[in-house]
C-alpha cells in the first residue's frame, strides 16, 4: 500500500487535513467532500456535543485550516472549483445547478452552467495522465450523470448516488457493482463502495472520492444515533432542535474512519 495524503473537506469550511508522505512520488489520495456540514459540528473546531473521533483525529495528525474562505458557499459551484481547480465563475456554474427558481426573489441571480463542460480538465483526469486509478462514490451534482457524470469527467470507477434515500438515483461506470441491501443506511453503502475500491487498487496509486449526500437536507439517522443526541442534550440541559443531524455528522465520522481503517488494513 502506498502512503497516503487525505483531505476531508467541508463545504461551509473547506478545511483540508493532510498526512505525511508529501514527499512520495505517487502517494494515495482520498478525497473527502462533505456537502452542508458546517465548520462548529466537528470537535477538531470546538464541538464538544457531537463525537467525531476520526475527523479529529486527521486533523491532530495532519493539518488544520482556521481562515480559509470559500468562493461559492453553496453545492455545484464549489465541487466546480474542486473537480476544475478553477474559480467556479470563470466556467460559470454560479447557483447550485439547476439553478433558482424562486420568481419572487429581490436579489437577481446571474445565470448558470448546467453542468461541467467535457472539456475542462478535471482533477481525476490529471490524476490519471499521471498513472493514478481514479474513483468517485456518493453525490455530483455538476450534470446529468447519463451525459456529464464522473464516469465522462476522468474517473475509472464511479457510483454516482443522487438523493437521499436508498436506492436513489444511481449510475454506475461498472455494472457489477452491488446494489443497497435492503434497509442499509446510504453512509454504510458508500463506505462499503469505497472500501472495495481500495482493496482492488492497494497495488497501485489511487486517487478516490467520496462525497456523501450526507449531511444534506432531508435529514435521516440511525435511530441508535438520534436517541442517542436526544439523551445527550436531557444529560446536559441543552436545547438540541436537530439530533438527527449531530446522528448523520457522526454517521459520516463514522465513514472516514472506515476508509483510514481499510487503507491501514492494505
């Protein structure tokens, strides 16, 4: 198994932690992208309500941003800057795609590109020209998958998952791909995909992505977790209006520590 760089990356924070190893020719990179998670909800950021061990413990061991700022606050534009490495308004995706539609708003939006153009050079495509295996699991939103999905945008392997509910709208560049078991939660499903994807390239460099739907609106936990952050706010006398989103943030703790866990297993 090669050394590894890992980037988990919150939307609202964009907050990369890397490990050592900089200095490998061609180390594995997993690239986390956590859609709508909000910089307060990891304990590395002060959260002392929600357990997020494994997030944390990236961050003790690589590094952590403070004042890092995002270009476009919202879902499309910024997995535009992340796939292109350029500045969302300069390709032109300027909304989440497929853009307002709220008639009434006094604020005029500019309009946006429907999806990431073919031709612009994508980070899996870089990856690849440079000897990398390149996968994609969990959410896009940058295009309709049949015509613009990871599969067309440089990555091997790709699960495309749109939704919120298993089994959603999925594609999938490999046909073999196993589909949900029945009442599997979809952080547990695209865990599984990733740890699949790691096992059948431990031999080569790879680069993956794993961008959940979680902790996107509409919210849905595991009944353990919700209880669990109901009791906890009764415990401590505190208000809590969203115990199901604390349960997702943990869901998704819960996923990067399954892929470090599987890399260290290789």
């Amino acid at each position: 198994m090669k050394p590894l760089i890992f980037t988990t990356l919150f939307t609202a924070l964009l907050a990369p932690s890397a490990s050592t190893a900089l200095n490998a020719k061609t180390p594995n990179v997993v690239f986390i992208f956590v859609d709508d998670m909000g910089w307060g909800d990891v304990g590395c950021y002060g959260n002392d309500f929600i357990d997020t061990p494994n997030i944390d413990q990236l961050a003790k061991d690589g590094m952590r941003f403070t004042d890092f700022y995002a270009a476009g606050a919202v879902c499309s534009p910024t997995r535009c800057a992340v796939q292109s490495g350029q500045n969302q308004a300069r390709i032109g995706i300027t909304a989440h795609i497929p853009g307002h539609w709220r008639p009434f708003e006094r604020v005029i939006n500019p309009q946006t590109t429907m999806a990431l153009p073919l031709d612009v050079v994508t980070v899996a495509e870089s990856m690849k020209k440079a000897g990398y295996a390149t996968g994609y699991v969990g959410k896009w939103h940058l295009g309709r998958g049949d015509k613009f999905g990871p599969d067309k945008q440089g990555y091997d392997f790709a699960a495309e998952i749109n939704g919120p509910h298993l089994p959603g709208r999925f594609r999938s560049s490999a046909p073999t791909v196993p589909k949900p078991k029945p009442g599997q939660f979809r952080t547990d499903y695209e865990s599984e995909l990733c740890e699949s994807f790691i096992r059948k390239n431990k031999d080569r460099p790879f680069f993956l992505m794993l961008s959940p739907y979680a902790v996107h609106i509409p919210l849905a936990s595991k009944s353990t977790l919700v209880e669990k952050y109901r009791k906890r706010a009764k415990e401590r006398k505190r208000s809590l209006p969203h115990p199901v989103y604390a349960g997702l943030v943990e869901e998704v703790d819960d996923q990067v520590g399954r892929i470090v866990r599987e890399i260290e297993k290789q």
